[in-house]
C-alpha cells in the first residue's frame, strides 16, 4: 500500500480512466505538461504487459520563456487482461508526487475487424 498523498493526488487516484483495447493494438495518452515550473510525467505500469512505444511533447505555448504543451505516451498491449498504468507528476525539487492519473486499460484478445462479425 502507498503511503499518504496531500490532497491535489489524493483526488487524481478516485478518478481511474478505464480503456479497452485488443492485444496488439496501441493506444495514446495526453497529459498536460508545464516544464517550465519543472513538471514531468513519470509513468508506472507492467513492461511485460504494455510496451511504451513513444513518447512525445507538443510545445503549445508560443512565447519562448514559457515551455508548457501536451505530452502524448504511446502503448502497445501485449498481453491479454486488466492492466494498470499510475503517472505520477514529479518536480525535481519535491520527494511526493504533485499529482497522478490513473488508467486501467483491459487488453482482450481478437481484432476489431473479428470482433464486428
């Protein structure tokens, strides 16, 4: 069991997002990002059931000083079942995290093209 959050990740972990997908298929995930105030998404998950195929960070903000944008991780499901993956948002200066999302992703096996006959 993980120790005790403050309030801001305490609130994230209520919220689990649930995702269905076939094995084999990939699946992106967008997270809003401030690199400027030094956040930076840290992911968590099984390597032997999801395989992180990318991962990206789109600039949104135009002024040069600022440096904030989406950042989009991409996974394969590897193997059939209930998966979890827990992102942690990290600032380089604190031990606990700011905040963390949630996913649970259940893997099935087929295609959609079989799965529509």
């Amino acid at each position: 069991m993980m120790a005790s959050h403050d309030g801001a990740a305490g609130e994230a972990d209520r919220e689990t997002k649930q995702l269905s997908v076939f094995v084999g298929e990939t699946f992106p995930l967008h997270l809003w990002e401030d690199r400027t105030r030094g956040e930076l998404w840290v992911p968590s998950y099984d390597a032997d059931a999801v395989a992180l195929i990318s991962d990206d960070f789109l600039r949104t903000a135009s002024n040069n000083a600022v440096d904030t944008g989406t950042r989009t991780f991409e996974f394969r499901a590897l193997v059939p079942g209930e998966h979890r993956l827990v992102f942690e948002k990290r600032m380089g200066w604190k031990f606990t995290a700011e905040d963390r999302r949630i996913f649970l992703v259940t893997a099935r096996d087929g295609t959609a093209q079989s799965a529509s006959r």
